[in-house]
C-alpha cells in the first residue's frame, strides 16, 4: 500500500490537473457562445447559397465548361487531381474532433482510384503538423486557422483554390468539415465545392430516384439518410429539380453568372465551414474537459478514501506501537520492583 | 400603385431585409437594373454598389452591398444572397476609410495575382461605403 506522502501527492496533481481542465471549460464555454451566436447569424446565408446553387444548376443549360470539368480535354485526362480542404482546430484537447477530421481525410485519400493524385489543404494547425509528419502531400502555402472566422479569410481561401483550379493544379476539390447539429452531436460532412455538378447528371439522378417508389436503390436510400457523398444528390438539389426544368435566363451573361456563382459558392461555403468548425470545435473541447473534471472529481473520491485508510491504519499502527512499547516498560518496572524486594 | 413582391435579402451576418417591396433597383455589371413585380424568372449578379427597394409606404430603403447573386421566382418574389450589406447609417466611415487607404497601400506594391484581385474588390467595396454613408450624410 502506497504511504500517505505518495498519495498526497498524487491528489495534489490531480486536483492542479482539475484546476486547469475546469478553466478551459469555462474558456471553451465562454467562446462557444460566441461561436453559436456567429452560426446562428450565417445559418440563413450559408443554407440560402447551398439552395441558391441548387436551384441554379437545375436550370442551367448544359454547357462544356472547365468548372463542369466536361472540357473535351478534361475528358481525355486519365489522371484526377484531387485537392481536399480538411478542417481541424489549432489546438488539441477536443475530444474526437480533430481526431475525426483526420481519419476521414485518411479514408478518402485510400479510397482514391488507381495513379489519382492528391494534395491536402489543412486549415488548423493540429491537422497540418499531423499530416506534414506522416508524410502526407500537403501544400505549405495554405496556411489558415478555423478561430476567429472572418469573411476576409474565407474569400483569401476560395481565390486560392479557385485559382489553383482554373490552373488546372486540381481537378476535383473536397472540403472536409464539422457540422455541429446540436449542443451533443456533431457530424463530419464531405461535400464537393468544384466541379460543379451538370444539369443532366443531377436531372438523370432524381430521374432515377422517383422511378423507384419504394426508395430501395443506393440513391434514393442517400437522399433519405442524408447521406453526404460527392455522388449523391442533396435535399436543396432534390427540391430544386422537382420545380421544374427550364432554362431561365442568366443576367448578364451564362459565363458571368457562372463564374460568379462559382466564387459565392465557395466562399459562402468556406466562410459556413469556418464558422462551423469553431463552433464544434469549441463545443468538443467544452464536452471533454467537462468530462475530464469528472474523471478528475472521481479519482479524487477514490484517492481520498484511500488516503484515510491509510492514514488510519498508520494511527493504529502507531498506536499499538505506543502501547507496545508502553506495557513493556511497565513489565521491565515490574520485573524490577520484585526483583528489589 | 404598382403590386408588390417578396423581397428577400441574406447577407453573411444575417437577414438583412425580409418583406413586401414594391421596386428594387440594383447594380449589375453594365449599370443599375430595377426590378418590379412579376418580372421574369432569371439569376443575376448583383456588384458592389448601393442597392435601393421601395417599402410598401413608397420610401426608399437605401442599402450598400458587396457582390452577390440574385434570383427572380417564379411567383415574383426576389432573394439576394450577398457577403454583406449594410445601412446607410451603420457604415463607419472611418473604418471605411481606413481600409480604402489601406487597400491604396497594397495596390502600390507588388503583389500575386490573387492579392491584386482582392485588394481591388476590398477597394471598391470600401468605396461603395463611403460613397452610401456620403449619401446618407446630406
């Protein structure tokens, strides 16, 4: 049994532990709020552009066009090159957050066909050293972090990929990122920004999932589960091709409103998964360190009783020592006093 | 006086406007266009500038908007989606400025493509700020 002096200790360091695990929780508590009121504030505008764009592929005339990647070159391109935005915190101690992030981008990069090639856009800096010290290719210009979300930033992110994409660096770009449904679950999205999905594709796809009634085939079931896949169509694209197909026009021009909606999109969709993301992120920390002070107060309980025991035990023992000692020399004395008469 | 319609504007920070108006006018890449009930059904692209849309009382709303898109429904109703938009009277003009000199700044040095474009739109975004709140001073 371990003596009072190493338990002691023991329950000094965790109570120190607590002290700090207590203050984060309160700090990620403090920012969280922050975090939820800015969510709140973009949930209007970052759900409009994802209907906005729905409703504008449905109507859009099929046309070869490099953000289509239907060009007659992009069509002979035998190698993809796919480009991921990851998002992750700054900091550690969050729980599964920046651990999911990670492990989905992992998946997707293994999932990839034959001889595609890759390159990995990190916002976070958890997330970067990661993927940087287990070799990963990632591009080192991209440096962002998901606090602080500002618009600014969001449009500095989107002209880089955009750029990158019309230099035809990448052909395909996914965004990876947390969405928080409520205060309790949060849900890791993969949705892709670039290329654009064609109005025949997304018309052959709901086609498709209205012929079968009973909603049994793989994209209908997606349709229903929400599942967020790069091939399935989505509830605002469903809706959107529902209302009709006619070609509406497109002021002041097809290219304009193109381009243009292309750069909206994915700002809006940066700027919405940057303001996500620190909501979840601060909310999986708040979650951890609640739980961590938990732990804290039951190993604390624990260690304490053990400490009294042994404290106990010591007093006992020290005591039965005293008295020991104390009718020893009572018999030594005895002995003595007989021995004189 | 001519019908109404729905219109509804979505700036990243929240919604800006959402309500009966009776013309909305706004500038497009070739000048302003104004649009009344039952107009066609089209997408657009909205500039940087000042929009501005009849209330239902026949005052004129007047508002400073960065680049977005626009839609016309069907049914007349009207959505806006753009990164920000603003009053007349909430624009500091300092802070507007402050970033019309300082995007000045940038644009004197050298710089990648991608700087140059932004500092060109932070520019004229801060223009059309100053040149809505001038507006709204006299």
């Amino acid at each position: 049994m371990a003596s009072t002096k190493e338990i002691q200790n023991r329950i000094n360091s965790i109570q120190d532990t607590m002290k700090i695990t207590k203050a984060m929780y309160m700090m990620s508590s403090m920012k969280l709020r922050k975090a939820k009121k800015k969510l709140e504030e973009t949930e209007p505008f970052f759900k409009g552009t994802q209907i906005g764009i729905a409703e504008c592929l449905a109507h859009f005339p099929d046309i070869r066009h490099i953000y289509f990647d239907n060009r007659v070159e992009d069509d002979h391109e035998t190698i993809k090159k796919h480009g991921f935005i990851v998002f992750t915190g700054d900091k550690g101690m969050a729980g599964a957050y920046n651990h999911n992030a990670i492990k989905m981008a992992i998946q997707r990069i293994d999932g990839l066909a034959e001889g595609d090639e890759y390159k990995l856009f990190v916002v976070g800096e958890v997330g970067r050293s990661f993927f940087i010290s287990n070799g990963y290719n990632v591009d080192e210009n991209f440096r962002f972090s998901s606090n602080n979300p500002s618009m600014h930033r969001a449009r500095i992110m989107a002209e880089y990929m955009i750029d990158l994409y019309n230099k035809g660096e990448l052909d395909r770009i996914d965004i990876i990122y947390t969405k928080m449904l409520n205060s309790i679950t949060e849900e890791l999205c993969v949705e892709r920004l670039l290329p654009l999905k064609t109005h025949s594709f997304l018309k052959e796809k709901a086609a498709k999932i209205e012929a079968d009634a009973e909603g049994t085939s793989k994209d209908a079931k997606e349709l229903k589960e929400g599942v967020k896949h790069v091939h399935s169509l989505n509830s605002y694209e469903m809706e959107a091709i529902s209302q009709g197909d006619v070609f509406i026009p497109f002021y002041p021009s097809l290219k304009g409103v193109l381009e243009k909606l292309v750069h909206n999109h994915f700002t809006a969709f940066c700027y919405g998964a940057l303001v996500e993301c620190s909501a979840s992120e601060e909310n999986a920390r708040m979650m951890a360190m609640q739980s961590a002070t938990d732990n804290a107060e039951a190993i604390l309980h624990d260690l304490s009783i053990e400490y009294n025991r042994v404290r106990q035990a010591q007093i006992t023992q020290e005591i039965t020592e005293v008295i020991g000692g104390a009718k020893a020399l009572k018999k030594k004395k005895l002995k003595k006093k007989l021995q004189s008469q | 006086m001519a019908s109404l319609f729905n219109l509804k504007i979505i700036a990243c920070d929240g919604v800006f406007y959402d309500g009966p108006s009776e013309m909305l006018i706004y500038p497009a890449d070739d000048g302003e266009i104004a649009i009344m009930n039952h107009h066609e059904k089209m997408t657009g692209v909205v500039d940087i500038g000042e929009i501005r849309f009849k209330l239902e009382d026949g005052t004129w709303q007047h508002a400073v908007i960065s680049d977005g898109l626009l839609s016309v429904y069907p049914d007349g109703s009207v959505k806006i989606l753009a990164y920000s938009c603003e009053k007349p009277e909430d624009i500091d003009t300092f802070r507007a400025r402050e970033a019309l000199e300082r995007a000045q700044d940038e644009l004197q040095q050298k710089q990648s493509y991608i700087e140059h474009q932004i500092s060109i739109a932070n520019m004229a975004r801060a223009m059309a700020r100053l040149k809505g709140a001038s507006h709204h001073n006299n």
